[in-house]
C-alpha cells in the first residue's frame, strides 16, 4: 500500500467518527442505537491505530534498507 491510500483510509475512518457521533444519544449512550454507535466509533480508533503503525512500520523498514 502506498501512502496516498492510506491517508485515504485514514480520513474515511475519521468521517465514520464524525457520523457516528452523530448517531449516539448522550442522555442513554449504552442503549438502542447509541451501543452500535459507539461500538463504530472504538472500530474507527482501531483503523486509525493500525493504519498509523503500518506507516511507522514502512519508516522504519525504508530507513534499514537505506544502511
């Protein structure tokens, strides 16, 4: 994967964030609708977080192949 795409599916994943905050009732935020919304939410933080430590990860592999 190259970088392009994966800042493209980083800023997908914060949209996802944005929509599902929408989505979450904060008066009861663990029932109906609101659980699922946030359950999107944590699953967003994770693509986020694994997206953000492959790009770490090929940093790191790029400047080993450079020595």
């Amino acid at each position: 994967m190259n970088k392009t795409f994966t800042v493209i599916l980083i800023v997908l994943a914060i949209l996802l964030i944005a929509y599902n905050v929408t989505l979450v009732n904060f008066n009861n935020p663990l029932e109906g609708n609101s659980i699922i919304a946030l359950i999107g939410i944590l699953a967003s933080l994770c693509a986020i977080v694994l997206l953000l430590i492959f790009i770490t990860s090929r940093k790191i592999k790029n400047k080993i192949e450079e020595d």
